[in-house]
C-alpha cells in the first residue's frame, strides 16, 4: 500500500496552531539551531515571538503559519510583515518563517527583500517536505503527519547515518574503543560528582548495602543513565539532536545492508520501549546483589543477557551496539575487576553468530565470546 502523501498532509494541515509550532521546533533542530525555547505554544501573548532560538551566535525568532485553507500570497505576506516586527521588536538577527503553501521563486524574493537587514530563512511546503522526507526527518515526520518509514526508507535511513546491519554498528577498532573508555570516564566522573554532592546533603543517611556506592554505578542503573550514556557516545557524530539520549520514536527493522536484505530482527514498537527498559533494568537491580563475589561463569552468563537483552530492544535510533557494550563492560570491571576487550567485536560474523545463537535460546556461544575476550 502506498505511503500516505508528506506534501499533501502538510498542504490539509489539520493539526493547529500548537501542532504546527512543535512541527517548525522540530525542524529547527534537523536544521541545526540551537537553545530553541517556544514562547506560547498553548496560546497566549507572546510579545512576537512564536520561538526564540540560536543560529550560531545569532539570535533568531521563528514563526509558523499553517492555515488549512489555501490562503493567498497576500495573505501570507501579511502574516510575515506581522512576524517581521515581531523579530525587529525583540532585536532579533533573523527570522525563520515557517509555510505550509507554495511559494515560488517570485514569492520567496519578495518575502526577504521585505525582511530588508533582518536575515531571513523561508521554509516553504516543498522545502518542509524535502526535510521530513530525507533520512533524518523520518522521526519528525512520523511524529507530526503520522506517516512511518517503509522498509526501503529504513535502509536508506542507516545508509544516511553511515551504519550498516547490527554487526556494523558495533566498534571496529581499538581506537574507537579507547575513545568510548574516555567518555565512560567522564561519565563515570559525573556520577563521582552528582553522588557526592547527594551524600553531602544527606550525609545523615546510611547506606548498608555494600554495592551501592559510587564505585558501581551499575548497580543503581537507570534510563535516565543509559539515555546520557547514548547522549556522550553520540557526541560529534553528526547524530540529530532530537535523537540524541531519547528513545526512538520510529519503527525500526534489522536487516543487511543491501535493498530488499533479509531480515535479521524487528525491534519492539516504539510504545513498548519505555516499559521494556524499566523490565530490562528491574531484571539487572535484583540480579546484580547476587553477583557479587559469586564465580566467574555465573558472572558471564549475566553479562551475555546484560548485553543480548539490550539489543532485543534497541531503545535507540543508532548506537546501540555501542550503549550495549558500554553497559557490558562496567558491569564487568564492577563484578569481576576485568573489561571486555576489542576481541568481543573482532570478528562481526562470530559476534552476530552468537547474537543469533541468543535469539534461538542459546546463550553459550555469547558466554564463550565474552569470556575470551575479558582482559
């Protein structure tokens, strides 16, 4: 069947005005700028200023305009030169003006030559559309026209991000894990501080459990803190903002990296993601108490499903594989003083292998994986 059509639910907007201001915030992060804070988006004065956001240094004040009619040039030059003052009231550099009708060549000048010394973006329907129907805005467009990925959309979508199957989306090379090591380091470091600054406030409180310090942060997991791991890893990937340490929001299919691939795994919906995690970290919370001291393969065998059970659900648009890891080896530094070495990765088909011996029930091939590599 089909794919309903991007440019003509954006041209029938139906939505209002709160939906299509949430829309234009959206695409203000695909495009890049930064700090974007919504005045009113529930209605209300707000001084000319739909949204207050950063384009570089520069300040900028964004405005949408969706009327579901088909409204006239006139009219929405109107509802610019009302936006304009609004951005020169407020001393704005520039103004992002948001349309879901066609304007042409003509149309677009006369709109910034209008704007005069105040610079000027006009995202106009086809322009909106072209960004909701590229790979990074698959997740927007899913969000605010209800329209999902096709299967072919999907790989373009990882083709886009430069990953490929899930055995690519793992780390390939010492390197790359030494720089993961560092930014578990500082994140790590971040808890030292955060849990500090708790034990100072509440230095009349004691904590009788012996795993539950600052030393092992596994054993208080929680997805605020697999979300701002995901958040560090992805630092200067070139990943979207609005994906960065958030849970998809997309349907995502594992297949090769080649059209019309097999399918290798489909990830839970995006509404049972939220509830598998909390599952996911309840499971790992009354686990870990018995897994201190206890012998080593019993450690493993939690650390394979520690690991395999995170890729099941693949909370994340990209990066999972790396999260995983990340989770795995803390989890392995806490409970056996070893970490898991670039051996784990070496040899994707072996890895994937075992990933698919986990998936039919058969955890051991992963144990053996895990063990080998453990340094």
């Amino acid at each position: 069947m089909q794919k309903p059509s991007t440019e003509f639910a954006l041209k029938d907007w139906r939505s209002g005005q709160i939906q299509s201001e949430r829309l234009s915030v959206a695409l203000l992060y695909l495009e890049g700028y930064e700090a974007v804070d919504p005045q009113h988006p529930f209605g209300g004065p707000d001084g000319g200023k739909d949204v207050i956001c950063l384009k570089g240094v520069e300040r900028w004040i964004a405005a949408a305009h969706f009327p579901p009619t088909d409204d006239e040039f006139k009219d929405i030059k109107k509802k610019f030169v009302q936006d304009l003052e609004g951005a020169r009231k407020n001393g704005a550099d520039g103004i992002a003006f948001f349309v879901n009708k066609y304007l042409t060549l003509g149309q677009r000048d006369e709109l910034l030559t209008l704007a005069g010394s105040l610079k000027a973006e006009i995202y106009h329907l086809e322009r909106i559309r072209g960004l909701l129907d590229a790979p990074k805005g698959y997740g927007v467009r899913l969000e605010y026209l209800g329209i999902a990925m096709t299967v072919e959309e999907q790989v373009a979508f990882w083709s886009a991000m430069n990953y490929g199957d899930v055995i690519r989306k793992l780390l390939r090379n010492e390197h790359q894990l030494e720089s993961i090591d560092k930014k578990l380091d500082l994140v790590l470091s971040r808890t030292t501080e955060i849990l500090d600054a708790r034990q100072t406030v509440a230095s009349s409180l004691t904590i009788k459990s012996s795993y539950e310090n600052i030393e092992a942060p596994m054993a208080m997991l929680t997805a605020s803190t697999i979300g701002w791991i995901h958040r560090i890893l992805t630092e200067n990937q070139g990943i979207p903002e609005t994906s960065r340490g958030r849970f998809r929001s997309v349907q995502v299919f594992i297949a090769d990296d080649k059209p019309g691939g097999e399918l290798k795994h489909l990830p839970p919906s995006p509404s049972d993601i939220v509830p598998l995690v909390n599952e996911y970290i309840a499971w790992w919370s009354s686990l870990y108490p018995s897994l201190i001291g206890a012998e080593k393969p019993k450690v493993v065998e939690a650390l394979a499903h520690l690991q395999h059970r995170f890729l099941l659900i693949h909370p994340f648009l990209d990066a999972n594989g790396r999260v995983a890891r990340i989770l795995t080896d803390q989890a392995a530094r806490e409970l056996l003083n070893m970490r898991i070495g670039v051996e784990l990765v070496a040899d994707p088909r072996l890895y994937y292998r075992c990933l698919q011996s986990a998936d039919r029930g058969d955890i051991g091939p992963l144990c053996q994986l895990i063990t080998a590599s453990l340094q």
